[in-house]
C-alpha cells in the first residue's frame, strides 16, 4: 500500500517535473532538450543560451530531480577539515599538520569520501553548523581548536544540532565532545623522567599557550615526573613560546642565563619546532646542547634526526590520529554499526637520541 | 517591462513554493515549520520526524530556495584539487605537494573559495568532468597529472564542456590546457653547465618517469648544455628512478660502479628525494659525495640544507606555482577582466652547495 503510493508520486513528480521544464525553455526561449543539456551540465551550449536558461530556472525555482534527491538525502559526500590559516606558515609543510591530513585524506579515500579544507583566519567568525546547513560537508574533523568563547559557542551549536564532529588534540574541560588526541601528559612525564633518570636535576620547560589543552596536559605530566621525584615545581623554570621555530629561537637567552646561573641543566620544550629553534639560538649563544645543557623536544619529527646533536623526542602517531579521527566521524555520519561517542588517546613513545645524554 | 516580468515571475514562486511546503507537511504528517525546521537544517527535530519530512520532500521534488537559487547560480564556491594518492606515501608530507598545495590553500582563502581536494588512485578511472556536473566544484587544479590516454580523454572532456581547470607541473603535448609550470629545461641546463664549469666532465642523470613532461623537460636541458659544451649524449649515463627516495636509493649501486670505472664524475638528479637516497647508498657503498662524484638535486627542497655534505639544488618555486594556479584558475570561473587561457612558466634558481664543489 505504502509501495504504491510511493510509485503513485513518484509518477506526480516526474510529470510535474516535466511541465515545469517546459515551462523553462518557454521563459528561455529555447528548446527543452537545451534545457536539459545546460542543467545537467553536459553537452555544448552558447555561453549566452546557457544563462538564459539559468535565469529561467531561477525564475521558476525549478531544480531538477538529481540534485533534488542529493538533498533529499543531505549528503554532500564531502568530510569538512576545519583547519587554521596561520600568518607566514605554509600549513602543510608542518609535520603536525601534513601527518594528520595524510591520516585523514587516506581515510576518508578508503571511505569514498572527498576532503574540504575550510581555513579559518584566526579572527574570522566560526560558524561551523552553517558548512552543515548548506550541505558542504557530512561531518568535520577540527584541528587547532582553541579553548576561548568563540569557539565553545560554534561547538556548543553543533552537538546541540546534532552535527557530527570530532576534534583532534584538543579537549574542553567540562564538555563531552568527540576527540581523538595522544596521551600528552604521559610524553612529558616520560620525557622528565628519562633527564632525571640520566642524571639531570633542574629541568626547565618551554611549553605552548595555554588555549590548547596538549599545552596544558604536558605541563601537568612534566610537573607529575617532578613530584614523583621530590622536587620542588619552580615556575621560574617554565618558558612560554607559540610552537613556531621562531619563539623557541627568541627563549634562548632566557634559557643561556639560566644554564649559565646553573639554575636548569635540562629543557624540554613542547614541540620539536620550537626545541629546533631554542637549539639554534643556543649555539649562536656558544650553549652547547647535548654537553651543557640537555634538551628533548615533542612530536618526533623528521628533522630532529638531522640536527647537531639529534634530539631526543617524544613520538606522536598524528597520521594514526588523523586516520582514528575520520575512521570514527565516518562511522557516526554513516551511522555505523557499534558508532557512538569517542574520546580516544593514543600512546606516544620516547626516543632517546645524543640530545639528552648524560 | 523585463524587471516587472521578473517580480511577478518571482512572487509566482514564492506562492508555489508555499503551496509544495504546504503538500510536504500534509504527506509527512507534520506542521509546515517543522518542514521549514527541517530542510534548512535549524533547530532541533526528532531523527524519525527529520527522516519523514526528508522522504516527503524527495518524493515531492522539493527543494527550498534558497538551494535552487545556489543551483541556479552554478556555484559550490569550492575550488578543486585533484592529487594523486600515492601507496605508502604521506602525501602532505613531501616538499613538492606541501609546498603546491598551500600555495593552492592561501590563494582560495584569500578568494573565498573553500578547497576540495580529491584524490585519485592510480588506477581508477578520471571523471572529472562529473565533479563539475554535481557540483562540487567550480573549477579544478590538477597535481600529478601523466601523459597517458585516460588522462587525456578525462582532460578532453573537461576542454570540451568548458569547465575551467589548470594543469599543474605538467604538459600535454599538442594540446593547448591552461597550466602553471616552472622552467625546469633552464633548471638542469644551468645544473649541468655549472658542474662543467667547476671542471667536471662526465655527468650522470637519474630523471623520473617520462610520463611526467617534466621528466622530459629536465632531460631536454641537461642534452642542451652537453651540446653547448660539444660533448656526446650517452644513454648509458642516464638512469630512472620514479621520484621517490627509494629509487635513488636503488641506483646507488650502478652510480657507484659508473664512478668507480671513472665513466662519470658527476651526478643530476631530477628531484631531491632521489638525490637524498642516492647520497644515502653512496655513503653507505664507500663512495663520498662532494669528494669523489658531485651531485646536484632539484626542488631545493628543506632537506638538501642538512645532508652530509649539502646539496647543491634547482630552487623551484613550488608555493609561488600554487598561488599562480589557484589565481588564474579563479579569473577564469569568476570571469575577471583580462582572463583568459594561460601558460605560464616560473624562473628556477640554482643554489651552490658543498656536493658540487670542484
């Protein structure tokens, strides 16, 4: 009965969909057949004739059924990356970002899914349930997220509506939002750990703003490994950069005159751009690294093998993360079988190289 | 006259679009603002109310108006990317597609464009021209294009529906496509006429696959200076690696046993990574680069700056490439003043390090 109905309108549709078309090529001046090539974009049509007919379409508020059914079904097929647009970085050339694209743009592949990057200038408005609303995306993946107003009230409008989304590295103290990050704390924890283990007393850390929780979840584990050890947190001992090589660079004379005061005889430094830059200004500074002072840096990436002295570092499977982050959201967009929510930590690994040797 | 047909035309469609909303709500049981809830995606509704709503409205052929005027208008407001997804290889990760595509990325931002990007297999079939028939994008740049015969049929389609693309880095002989590319004949030219001035005499290339044109393009300049300097092409100088690190990683063994019979003394690589792995199994077959074979990369890639000894590179303008592509390309869908069809060809640079020294 239901079956019959259905075919019933199905029928409706198609023969009123035919008279409006008719009524299109009438308004255009053109033949239905043109009508037809030039929205369904195929075949060759003057420039001239083909905008008649669009005005006309327009008119009329006729779209034809193909891209009726897309939207009757909302699905763009598209999986959304927020990403931010940082001044003067070329963002893909960043090992953080290329990694967890890379695990992203696999998956969603592997899922039949195309990837839309949408930038976000850092003082743009964030109206992620609009990219929903006009069917961009199916779901998105946030990265660089920020824990500051504007950005709760964008998440805030995308779990109340109901919008798949996860974000990666980065968690809201009080909400239960999908996330996909690495276990932070325990990479700064071990980091500490192994310089004390080695002999090392006075660490100093040059961690990242605090708007990002892996900033904060470092701090935490590397004050863990003093506390386990009976030492005394000394803020004076705690640098703060922005994750970009430049301001690991700037903290190295503040870093030199605590090694020269012998006030630390470790660094450990949040990410490995910074720990690259901080190494840089040392030597300028005739600090050497490795000899003076011990320095271990966060992320593992490729350069800190190919540095005077290579780093120690902590490992992060960002490609994995990005690949667990698109995995799960395409589960949920999908409405997958055993689909829910997540909040997934990944574990990061030590590798000890000259950088941190006794 | 015109305008006052298009205001009684338009309050024609304002009443039928009521009166199809009106049909919507009665066939799924619903109020009319549940459908308008509904099918601009605000507010909250039950998933069972949505889902009747959605099949009402696809059975009906509705779409609201403010999708058919994005439809009438042909826009997705979303510039493409097709990039080839390579096995094993982190995408995002390599100098050449970071460095393009953010490129690509800052110009559409700047644009207003969001970036789709899409990845092909290497052997699924190219339909391109689908992408712009649905709507996904408005225009597309194509990274990694090869010259063979699916590739051109899928480009053909593209030139002959008028859809605007942009082919990046590479050449299609006897067609006339809109494409960005670097002068990469002057680029080995100047490599290899710079180690015949430092007095070397018997040079080696390891070029990439042909199907690339700049593999020929590159091959075409390092036989231009041999001729320039009146010596002999010999073919058994020429090896082929595919681009990646390990292929140049592979030749080292015969590279080696040209060097140790004293039949070369010099070596161009078609890109760095090549280079990179070539160095790597050089050193590790007792060979020193810089001392006994010199050897040059292309790209000037981050990572010829840390090698032992560093390498002498081609300096391509792989960012400057995207910007120029995304740029044109954008003139093109929104019609600019002064746009046209283009190739366009960037300068290269030579940069002198220790691995090519006299």
């Amino acid at each position: 009965m239901r079956e019959c109905t259905r075919v019933h309108l199905k029928h409706d549709a198609e023969r009123e969909e035919g008279l409006i078309r008719k009524k299109v090529a009438a308004l255009a001046g053109v033949s239905e057949a043109t009508v037809s090539r030039v929205l369904s974009g195929g075949g060759a049509v003057k420039e001239e004739t083909a905008k008649r007919v669009i005005e006309a379409a327009q008119q009329l508020n006729y779209v034809p059924s193909a891209l009726a059914q897309r939207f009757a079904l909302r699905k763009s097929g598209n999986l959304g990356v927020i990403l931010p647009m940082l001044p003067k970085v070329n963002l893909f050339s960043t090992y953080y970002f290329s990694e967890v694209l890379s695990g992203i743009g696999m998956t969603a592949k592997q899922r039949g899914y195309d990837l839309l990057l949408l930038f976000r200038e850092p003082h743009e408005p964030r109206d992620y349930a609009n990219l929903f609303r006009t069917q961009k995306i199916d779901g998105c993946v946030i990265l660089g997220a920020q824990d500051v107003p504007s950005e709760r009230a964008a998440l805030t409008e995308l779990q109340e509506g109901g919008y798949p989304f996860c974000l990666v590295n980065q968690r809201f103290e009080g909400e239960a939002y999908n996330s996909v990050d690495a276990d932070q704390q325990a990479g700064s924890r071990d980091a500490a750990r192994h310089l004390l283990t080695q002999g090392f007393r006075s660490i100093c850390f040059l961690n990242g703003p605090s708007v990002y929780s892996n900033s904060q979840d470092r701090l935490q584990g590397y004050r863990d490994a003093l506390e386990e050890a009976g030492l005394a947190f000394d803020p004076v001992q705690v640098l703060t950069g922005n994750y970009s090589r430049k301001s690991g660079y700037l903290q190295a004379k503040a870093v030199a005159a605590l090694v020269r005061e012998r006030k630390i005889d470790a660094v450990i430094a949040a990410n490995d751009r910074m720990a690259i830059g901080l190494l840089q200004g040392l030597k300028e500074l005739g600090i050497r690294v490795g000899d003076e002072v011990a320095l271990i840096g966060c992320d593992d990436s490729d350069l800190v093998r190919m540095t005077d002295p290579p780093l120690t570092s902590i490992r992060v499977p960002f490609f994995e993360i990005g690949c667990e982050a698109a995995s799960r959201l395409l589960d949920l967009v999908t409405n997958a079988e055993g689909s829910g929510s997540f909040d997934v930590k990944l574990p990061v690994k030590l590798i000890e190289r000259a950088s941190s040797a006794p």
